[in-house]
C-alpha cells in the first residue's frame, strides 16, 4: 500500500458527538444566529473534538510549478512570472501570500512542485520538483500518472509536516502561469459542464484572449478524454504539480484532522480531484470566497458541498479570503467561549463589566474620544454640513501603488476598493496597520442583556475595539447631540461601526443619519454594522451622496453569512476584511521593489510598470 492509499484509508468522518452538544447551547443562546461563521465553528469543534479548541495554530502553503500550456499564450503574464513569484514570496517578501500570513498570523510555506529552472539558492523553499515543468496538454497528457500521485504524495508530506508541529489549519494556495487553464479543464471533466461555463479570466485576460483561452480548454479535453470518474487520470491528463499538491494537502490534513480552509477557483478545482480520491474529505474543508470572474468556481463550491463566507471579488489563490475566514472563526471560538459559561472560566474584570458607561442624564452615555481642539485651544465643536471630500491625491497615490504590487491588476478585489476609499478618508496613502476601530451602538434600551454584552466584547476584544452606546430614549436634542458623539469619536477612530439594537427603523433613522453625518464630517470610514443600520445608510446616501465615499458596506455585500446579525456584529465581522486590506497596502510590494514581470495582455498591460517610479 502506497502513501496515497494508507492516506485515503485514514481519513474518517468527525465525531459529531461533540458539535452537536455545542450546537444545542450555541442555539440555546439569544443573539448567536451567525449563520455560516456557526457552522464553521461547529466543523472545526468536530474536526478537534474538543469543546473549546484553541484557535488554530496555521500554516500558508504556497505550492508553486510551470505550465507546458503556457506555450499557447493563455496568460497575460510570460512564464517566467512563476519563478519571479517564488523568489518574491522568500526573498522580497512582497506577495498576496506575504500579507495574508502576516495578517493571519501564520507561517508561510513555499514549495517548489515544478518551476522551470534551477532555483537552490533560494533560502526557505521546500524542493519537491517533478520536472521542469508540465508537458502541453494540448498535444500530450500534461503528467504520467506516476507523477500525478508524486504530486499528491509531496502534498501529504507537507501536511504531515504541518501536522508534526503543531498545526491544525492549513491555507492552500498557488502560484502556476497559466495555470487556470489547467484548473478550468479539471472542472469541466468533474462537473460536466463545458469550457466556456469554467473558463474565466485568471490574470485578468483580454476578451481576445479569454476567447483564445476557452478553444486551448476544449483542444486539451478533445486530445486527453480524462475519466471523470478517475481523479488521477485527470490531474495527469490536464492538471498540473502544484494543483496536484495542494490535492494532497487536503487529503494528508484530513487524516490528520486538520482544517483546510479553500482560497480561489484553483484550490477549489484541486479539491475537486481530493474529493475524487476520498469524498470524506470534504468533513474537512471551508470555502472562504466565492470567486465572480472564474466561473468554475461556484459550481465546483457546489459539488462540495461548500457556502462561501466571503464576496470579495478575489482572482487569485493565496490565502487572501481564507486568511480572513481564519480570523472570523477564531472571533467565532472566542464567542463560544464566552456564552458557554458553565466552561469558560470566570471572565477578567474590564471583559466582566458591562462595556457601557452608566447611562446619565444627557442625550448620551458618554464616549472614550479624546477632545479635539481648535487652533485658539478650546474644544472643536462638530459644524454641521457637507464633509470634505476624500483626499484625492492619496486616492491616487493608493490606487497607483495598488495597480503596481506584484500580482494580477485588480485581482484583491473588494480589498483594493477599500484600501483606496480608506487612503482618501485618512488622507494618507499608507493607512497604518493599527488604524483604531469602535462601535457606536443606538439602541432604544438603557443597558442591554448580559449574553449580548458577552458576544461583544469577545468580538471587539481582539482589536480593542470599545463600544459607546447611544440610548436614544433619553434624546431630548437628537440631533445635536448624536452628531457630536460620533463627530467626537472620529477624531479618535478612523473607522467607526454604526449599529443599532432593539429600534425600529423608524426611531433609529434619524439619529443614525446624524450619526453619518457626524462621522464623515469627523473624518471616519463608516461600517454600517447591521442589516438595519445598513438600510438606513443606503437611504442616506441617496439624501446625501457626498456621505458615500465614507461608507462600506460590507452587509450583503461581501459577508454572505445567510445571518440575522444586530447590535454591529457584522460590521464588527467587517474590520476583518478592512484589516486584510490594511495588510495589502502595508505588506505587499510593487514589481519594481520584486522583480516580477508585469502583463503583457488585458487590464494591466501598459498600466504596470518596472524598472521605474511615478513621476
């Protein structure tokens, strides 16, 4: 019995034993209704059997290889981009990857499956070559199928690795040119459906392109016939080293119990040829995002079994969505810890007292901003009117930058968006990786129930996020006084989440529209943080376009959770994804500080540069 078989054979399905008395207290519980964050929490307590896990020490594994199909020009980037991004993962530290684990908090890993040259003075790269390369699976099967298993054999290698030292969460992602081509053929034979339903756009292609793509998809399934029923058969016939590695990765953690949390139509489609291999297998996986340009994605999501958390607009796999997924689940633990009191120990004394100050005699219960001071040196007071709009130069300068780090044009997505809206409302191009968040809080209540306030701080607690409640029942002055409490916070914190609780839309419209107003005019990037805060926000901006540039709405436009989520959460959820974006300006670095080469086709090309700076 080889590796691959002794592997398959020790892959069970979780206990469940375990989830489902978490899940009868989880649902015991009011205000717990986090929809696909739940049943994420409850898959990684099945995986671990354990009540309370810890959060998940994690591995990035970036497996890396050439494709012999890039010789038909599929890609708008030359081949040697893949060992360009290898070398910017270990030596420049600038990739997608780089700032994903650093924003994890995991350790990166980069495998060399197949890259087209000699590489052994790059220090930290894992050498697993097959060959140079895969053959052109237009002409010829792209790997015998003793390779095939080598691929899946070195994957489960590194998981085990992964395993031995402690982790129990591995993010897959890759760096292959072309190698969505190679993806797109793998779905079509999985899922029966044909090139143009899979064939998206990888590196942001041209139409020409994308259309010259789509007929090298249908010349390698016509030349092959992979066997749908045989995954072996069609990684060899049109897959590639490193599609196969991450293949093995999820088989190798799944017998190891260990989370495997997808990133991208590529992860997606080698899971597709794990999933062939060993259907339970799937106990053990998490989709991050849903991809919007491959189109492969969501269907193969859906031969999984898998729901997405994210919406993101995300075009490449490396661990930029399941890195925030990560985050979101080790929010979720911390939760469940907090509502299990019968578990968790006796909560320490700033977590143990209501967030909120006592409610006085005033409009408002008070805030944590610091005063701000005018030129003569009394306290600023708020003026009402229209904001001043977003620093274009720094929105500029961003977007500039954004277009230019080593990596496909526009392929983060939302992330890029964001990045760019933060730079002009902070009027820095460089937001700092600390940028401050707090949640204000309307609600009609004086002092809200004691499991909500234990679900918020485990939320906030992680970003030091305070929480100003704005009791609205007592408002004599709304107008004034909630313009200046979130005028006032502003001034203190960048990035300010606005929810509401136990209000109707009606009480809660007019304050949370002052509270707009008073942010933007503050200078903050606006979180609507629930579905009602979202709406009443919507319906503002249409009062006041000139609001829109310091709004993000993150609920349902990327978190896609299927969750009734009040008091902030979501938008709580959401600084996940702004401090993801954070990690991409910050982190990442250009094709000039790389060396990476640059498109050569579609929206980047003539748009990235290196070798030179802007004038």
């Amino acid at each position: 019995m080889n590796i691959l078989e002794r592997t398959i054979e020790g892959i069970e399905i979780p206990a469940v034993g375990i989830s489902d008395t978490v899940r009868a207290a989880w649902n015991a519980q009011p205000h717990t209704d986090f929809g696909r964050l739940t049943a994420a929490l409850l898959k990684y307590i099945a995986i671990t059997g354990e009540r309370h896990p810890m959060p998940p020490q994690t591995s990035v594994v970036i497996s890396c290889a050439d494709h012999g199909v890039a010789a038909e020009s599929v890609s708008a980037y030359p081949p040697e981009t893949t060992l360009n991004m290898m070398c910017n993962y270990l030596i420049a530290r600038g990739g997608a990857a780089n700032a994903a684990a650093n924003y994890a908090g995991a350790d990166l890993m980069v495998a060399d499956l197949g890259v087209n040259t000699n590489h052994a003075d790059i220090p930290g790269l894992l050498h697993h070559s097959i060959a140079h390369g895969t053959a052109n699976m237009t002409k010829e099967p792209a790997m015998t199928r003793a390779q095939a298993i080598q691929s899946i054999e070195t994957g489960i290698a590194i998981a085990n690795d992964c395993a031995n030292r402690g982790d129990r969460c591995i993010l897959p992602g890759e760096m292959g040119i072309s190698n969505t081509t190679s993806s797109a053929a793998m779905a079509a034979t999985f899922l029966g459906l044909s090139p143009e339903e899979v064939t998206g756009r990888g590196a942001n292609i041209s139409d020409k392109r994308l259309a010259h793509k789509v007929e090298i998809v249908r010349r390698a399934l016509a030349v092959n016939c992979p066997d749908p029923h045989d995954g072996l058969d069609v990684l060899a016939k049109v897959g590639g080293f490193e599609l196969g590695c991450i293949a093995g990765l999820i088989l190798g953690a799944a017998a190891r119990r260990m989370l495997v949390i997808l990133d991208g139509a590529n992860t997606t489609s080698a899971a597709l040829v794990a999933h062939s291999l060993a259907p339970n297998c799937v106990h053990y996986l998490l989709a991050s995002h849903a991809s919007l340009t491959e189109h492969s994605h969501p269907h193969a999501l859906r031969r999984l079994g898998l729901l997405p958390v994210l919406r993101l607009d995300i075009r490449l796999s490396e661990a930029a969505g399941s890195s925030i997924v990560l985050r979101m689940l080790e929010q979720m633990l911390k939760v469940w810890e907090m509502i299990d009191i019968s578990a968790a120990p006796p909560l320490p004394p700033h977590i143990a007292r209501s967030p909120f100050p006592a409610s006085g005699e005033g409009c408002y219960s008070g805030t944590s901003a610091s005063p701000v001071y005018g030129e003569h040196g009394g306290q600023r007071e708020p003026i009402e009117g229209t904001p001043p709009p977003p620093n274009q130069s720094a929105m500029d300068a961003a977007q500039y930058r954004l277009d230019n780090l080593a990596k496909p044009i526009h392929s983060l997505g939302y992330l890029e968006r964001i990045a760019v809206q933060l730079a002009g409302v902070t009027h820095c191009e460089h937001p700092p990786l600390d940028t401050r968040a707090a949640l204000l809080l309307i609600t009609e209540k004086k002092e809200l129930p004691a499991d909500l306030t234990r679900i918020l701080n485990a939320l906030t607690d992680a970003h030091g996020i305070p929480i100003d409640m704005l009791p609205i029942i007592q408002c004599t002055e709304k107008n004034a006084d909630t313009y200046k409490t979130a005028y006032d916070l502003a001034h203190t914190y960048p990035l300010l989440i606005l929810g509401t609780y136990e209000t109707t839309e009606n009480s809660a419209a007019q304050f949370l529209a002052d509270a707009l107003r008073g942010a933007a005019a503050g200078g903050s990037f606006i979180l609507p943080g629930d579905a009602r805060a979202d709406n009443i926000a919507h319906k503002t901006e249409e009062n006041a376009p000139t609001l829109a540039p310091f709004i993000l709405h993150v609920l349902p436009d990327m978190l896609t959770l299927d969750a009734h989520l009040t008091a902030g959460i979501a938008g709580i959820l959401g600084i996940e994804i702004v401090r993801a974006a954070l990690h991409v300006i910050n982190d990442m670095k250009t094709f000039t500080e790389t060396g990476v080469a640059v498109a050569i086709d579609g929206a980047g090309a003539g748009r990235q540069v290196r070798g030179q700076t802007k004038k």
